[in-house]
C-alpha cells in the first residue's frame, strides 16, 4: 500500500518535472499558447494611439514579445470590444487578431490567415487613449501554428510551411488538423491557439499536445472508403509507399497503402496490436 503510494508520487514529480525541466529527455509533448485577441502595432500606429507608445507590461513566452500594459478598442460596423490587449515590440505593419465570434460582433469578416499574411483582409477602427486609426485591412484570425527551433524540427521530423495534425487529449480531446510548422532559431517550442480553438478541446494555457503525424495518411474517424480520408502532408496525398513500425504507431484509423507499397514485419505486428485497417489504393 506504502510502496503504491510512493510510486504515485514519484510518477508525479517525474510528470512535474518533464513539465517545467528543458533539459530533461525529449518527449513527443509540445506546452499549449493560447492567444487571446489582440492588436500589433506598427510604430507609427503606437506612436499616435498613445502618447509615449508602449511599455511592456509582461514577457510572453516567444523570446522578446512582450503584453504592453496599453489596451485598445476594437470598433466595427457592428459593434465594438474593450481592453484589448496590445502585444509588443511594434512592427512593420497594425495587424488585429481576434475570433470568429469576435468577428461576428465586430461585423467584419474573419479571414484565417498566418501572421503578416494581411492582404485582402477586413479593416476596422483601433481607438487607443490618445488617438485612433482607421485600418484598411489587418484583422485576421489566427492560422493555427507550432512555432519550434530547428532542433525541435528535427526531432519531429518536419520542416518549416509543413502542415501537420496536433492532437489534445482529455475529455474534450480532439485531432486539430491544418496546424502550420513554423521554424525559427528564436522561438520557443509552442502550439498557438486562439481560446475559440481551446475551449472546443478543453485546453489550457501550458496543456501538453502531441504532432499525431508525421507523414501517414490517415482516414478521417468512422470512413469507409478511401475518398473520404485526408492528408496529413501533401507528399502523402495517395497513400505510402513504405510502412515502418513508426508510421503504423502514428497512424490513427486507417492505413493508406500505394499499389506495390510494403509494410515491414514491425509495422505488421503494431497495425493488427492497434486494429487499423489497411487500405490498399487501386
Ligand atoms: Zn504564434
């Protein structure tokens, strides 16, 4: 009884510790950023908004970016929303990222777009306290995204632009799929969310998730025909060529095979031990 007791708290302090150690072993485990709306701002923008433009209000996880302690108004056709907050340092273009319910409120279309990616997009008024800017376009909701090291790329196999499914477990796990890799010496292993996205999967700030794959064709839960299923990479649209024990262990329901592909005794062993079927393409 002692002995489970101890055993429990064990695992617990290693799960701590995994959590909050950076040079502890690599796992498959990325800590969750969720974003709520919020504005950058070019200098200019900063500069007219407020008077002395920003200071910094708290450190944010990605080296460098900071929460500024000024807020803004957000004002649209439809209505308007307070105390938003401001992320530092400015940039070289106003860019606005809120939600699709915020959009709805706003009345301005919501465009999912990756960062910087502005153009075409919906405008709208930022009112700070000392002044306030018309945009033309620059409101987005964020494209899902992890950003990593080349290190961490490395390790998961993937390249920056890749497109790649995350999954949440919990409750209300689910599989996000569309997450863009993006690849930087200066950021900080992260997967970011908007709290729309979160909330539907019951995660919070610092929940653990994991790249479900990395090169495997997977069919979409509950398909029964091989249209149906859909591409974790583009490289992988018509099905593998090779099935090795670690793309049988990523694999979720189904196996989609190219005609002469092989799997190798390993990965045989793993697809009947988890009950995938295997889907051989014409
Ligand atoms: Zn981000």
């Amino acid at each position: 009884m002692e002995q489970d007791l101890i055993k429990s708290i064990a695992a617990r302090v290693a799960a701590e510790l995994m959590r909050t150690n950076s040079s502890a072993p690599r796992r498959h485990l990325i800590p969750t950023g969720v974003s709520n709306r919020h504005v950058h701002l070019s200098e200019v923008h900063a500069n007219m908004l407020f008077t002395n433009g920003l200071t910094k209000y708290r450190d944010l996880s990605q080296p460098g970016q900071f929460v500024a302690a000024e807020t803004v108004i957000l004002a649209g056709p439809k209505g308007s929303i307070e105390r938003v907050r401001v992320l530092g340092p400015a940039r070289g273009q106003t860019q606005a990222e809120i939600s699709v319910s915020d959009a709805y409120k706003l009345g301005v279309s919501a465009d999912i777009r990756e960062s910087g990616d502005i153009q075409g997009t919906s405008g709208l008024t930022i009112i700070g306290s000392n002044g306030s800017v018309q945009l033309d376009g620059g409101v987005i909701v964020a494209k899902r995204h992890i950003h990593m090291t080349p290190e961490d790329a490395a390790f998961f196999q993937v390249q920056d632009g890749d497109i790649v499914q995350v999954r949440a477990a919990g409750e209300r796990g689910l599989i996000f799929d569309q997450v863009a890799v993006r690849v930087n010496k200066n950021y900080a292993l992260e997967f970011h969310i908007d709290f729309e996205e979160a909330n539907a999967a019951g995660l919070k700030q610092g929940d653990l998730v994991s790249i479900v794959d990395r090169g495997v064709y997977c069919a979409a839960p509950g398909a029964d025909d091989t249209d149906s299923g859909y591409p974790i990479r583009n490289e992988s649209k018509k099905g593998l060529t090779l099935v090795t024990e670690e793309a049988a262990k990523n694999a979720l329901d189904n196996l989609y095979i190219k005609p002469g592909g092989i799997i190798t005794p390993l990965a045989r062993d793993i697809i009947k031990e988890k009950g995938i079927k295997v889907i051989y393409l014409k």
